[in-house]
C-alpha cells in the first residue's frame, strides 16, 4: 500500500507549503507527502476554481492504477477525511484483497 498526501492552499492561511508540525501529522513510512502550489491534482479531479477545488478528500484505487490526464476510477472515494475513516478502512481491506467496485 502507498499513501500519497497532497498539501495545497485552500484556505486563506495556505501561503506556503506545510510546516514540519502539520507534516508530522502523518506519520507513516508509506505515506509521501507533496506540496501543490498550483492545486494541479484538485484540477485533474474537476476543480477549476476556489469553489469547486477538491480538498479534505480521500479516495482509494486498485493496485496497479495508473494517472493520466486525470484519475483512474476509484473504488472509494468520501471526505471530509475525519469523517469517513471506517468507509476507507473498509474500502482498503478490499483494496488489499484485490476485491470488486465499491462506491
């Protein structure tokens, strides 16, 4: 399993990337962390503007899913992320047993 956790600025305290402190929040050797300033990632899921940007979000692929021009289909996708902690846990048990679609 790897995690990629992408920073970017949303709100309007978001200048600069995130702090060590905020980094340290994620404390696990699979998880990379990634500053995008522009909020490229935001706009390759549908994000074109401060209203429709996506953040606070989660989403879950099947090994082997590759990015092009935009996301491959996920098989969970939720936020706010504080929310849908167990939904992801579940959607990553079936991630990891290579298991169906789930939405």
């Amino acid at each position: 399993m790897r995690v990629f956790v992408i920073w970017e600025p949303v709100l309007p305290t978001d200048w600069t990337a995130p702090s060590t402190a905020a980094l340290r929040r994620i404390d696990d050797a699979r998880a990379t962390q990634f500053w995008d300033k522009r909020r490229l990632v935001s706009s390759s899921m549908g994000g074109h503007n401060r209203r429709s940007v996506v953040w606070d979000f989660i989403a879950v692929y099947t090994q082997g899913a590759v990015w092009s021009d935009h996301p491959p289909q996920a098989i969970y996708e939720g936020g706010p992320v504080v929310r849908v902690t167990q939904p992801t846990r579940e959607a990553l048990a079936q991630a990891l047993l290579g298991m169906g679609h789930l939405r």
